[in-house]
C-alpha cells in the first residue's frame, strides 16, 4: 500500500472469518461491505464528515494480536484521525476478549461458546443514525421483509457505489431523510408509523434534539433515558444501537427472542426462559461485564445450529 499509512492495534485473539461472518442487513442485491476472506481484506463506503470516502482495509496478524491497516492515501491529519476512530469504533478497539475469556473460565456453558467461537469480535457501524434506522425498520417484520425495505430506501434515498461487480451502498444522511414526506416511504411499502419513527428520527438529529456524536460519551443507562422519550425508539431499539452502532461489551437485550432461544437450547431448558429469568440468569452466572459479546456468541451458536439442521 501507498499513500499515509495508518493503524490500529487489537489484543488478540482474532479470527477474520468468524468476526465477519456476521454483519448487518442486506439482501443479495445490496452490500454493506466487499469481503475478501483469502487477503483478510475489507473495502466499504462510509461518510467521512460530509465527504463520501472508500474505506479498504486489511487485517494483519502479530504475536498478541492484530493490526487493522489503512491506505488513507490523506495529508489531512483531520481526517487521518477520522479514519482510524471509525476504525477503533468499529472493531471496539478497547473490548479485550483475553479479558472477556479469562473472566469465564470454568464456566462450562460459556467455555464451549469461547471454544466454538474463538477469536470472533463484535463487529460494530460506527454509523448511528444507520444503525437506528435499520432497527427501526427491522421492529416487528421478519428479516427477509426487513432487508428488503432497507434496499428499497437505500436506493431511493442513499446513495449506489458499484464495486467489482458488487452493489456496495452510502446510506443515506440525516439531512436527506429528514426532507422526505411519509407517504414516499408508504411507497416502497413502509407502513405510516414506520414512516413517521424514521424521518422523525432523521428530523431530530438534523434540529439537535438527538445529537449521535454526544451519544459515544454517555452512560447505557443516560443513552436509555435520553433516547426512550422519542416515538419509535423503545428499549430493545436502544440496546440494538448500542450493541451494533457504540460496540459497548455490557448490554443484555433480555427480551430478544433469538437469545431466549439460544439460552433455552444451551442450558436444556423444556421452555423458553423470560426475560426476567434471563437477567437472573446473567446476574447468578456475573456476565457483567460482557454480557453483549455473551448474546454475540449466543446468536451465533443459533445461526450455526439452524444452519446444520438444514444441511
């Protein structure tokens, strides 16, 4: 590579394969990302302030961990730093998952998901207002509708970057949401309430109610407090945000079905357990601190189970 290096750092360990085998929402047609699984290479658009820019970067590995190196090809120091904070974000540069397995070791349960699992991170989008209009589009619809839906509105208000071959996507800003009418997502099939939750949402961050920056400083429970009074946002809303948008390593969405099932399925429960019996669950067992990469790992020893079954 050419142009300003730059890097970051991540404790090992780590797998490229399994941190990427999960990623957001997308359908056959449309990608977040290119993968190149041989070169452990990843190329994306991202908004770089208000500048679209392609982000192509590659893992490289070290005797305690991982180095993830960009070409940014900017003189810039600015945007150097933007770079490599997206990056940080991205990956949740401060999650140490030596500490996070250390922490359950003798855990039975927990041991064969390190061991099933080993080295995967939590892969984040350091871009919020993506990240909580996905979700919002996701709430209560299936995930083939869901993805279908985020297609339509990319297209419609977003931006398409083709990519050797690939539909790689700009989600689109604040300011280009928060300008559309509701019957012009009525018609890609968004139903009204969906419609009002998503372009209110890009309207409040646009007047400064929701400031998204601000959102990285706070506390779980001051994001909830701050974000609960808007129409559309609940509390599995925000757990999602905080998960896949803040990368924070302590959120437990007690009341998500897939890890109610997964929870079920790993301790051999006849029933699916509550979401109170799920905190219990956390609380006796002390996730605490890392009880997202916990639901992490547990979704994915769902997906695997789901998929070996139909093979």
């Amino acid at each position: 590579m050419g142009g300003t290096y730059n890097e970051i750092m991540i404790e090992g360990p780590f797998s490229f394969e399994k941190t990427f085998r999960r990623h957001h929402r997308t359908t056959d047609t449309l990608k977040p990302m290119v993968i190149d699984q041989d070169e452990n290479r990843f190329i994306k658009w991202i908004h770089l302030g208000d500048k679209p820019y392609l982000l192509d970067a590659t893992v490289e590995h070290h005797e305690n961990g991982v180095s993830i190196v960009t070409d940014t090809k900017k003189e810039d120091k600015k945007e150097v730093q933007t770079i490599k904070e997206y990056l940080s974000r991205m990956f949740g540069e401060g999650n140490s998952l030596v500490d996070f397995y250390d922490a359950f070791r003798g855990n039975e349960k927990i041991e064969m998901l390190i061991s099933d699992f080993q080295g995967m991170r939590v892969l984040s989008n350091p871009d919020l207002f993506e990240v909580m209009v996905d979700t919002i589009i996701g709430q209560q619809i299936n995930l083939t509708f869901a993805a279908t839906l985020k297609e339509r509105f990319i297209r419609f208000a977003g931006d398409i970057k083709p990519l050797n071959g690939v539909d790689l996507y700009l989600f689109p800003r604040p300011e280009a949401v928060a300008e559309l009418e509701y019957e012009q997502l009525r018609e890609l099939s968004f139903s009204q309430r969906k419609s009002e939750y998503i372009i209110d949402f890009a309207r409040n961050v646009v007047n400064g109610k929701i400031d998204t920056e601000q959102l990285w400083t706070r506390s779980n429970e001051e994001i909830i407090k701050e974000l609960i009074p808007f129409r559309g946002i609940g509390r599995w809303t925000i757990e999602c945000l905080m998960l896949f948008g803040l990368n924070r390593p302590d959120v437990l969405p007690a009341a998500d079905i897939g890890l109610r099932n997964a929870v079920r399925s790993i301790y051999k429960l006849d029933l699916q357990p509550q979401t109170e019996e799920i905190r219990m669950l956390a609380e006796k067992e002390n996730w605490t601190p890392w009880e997202s990469y916990i639901t992490f790992y547990m979704w994915q020893y769902l997906n695997t189970a789901s998929k070996q079954k139909k093979s």
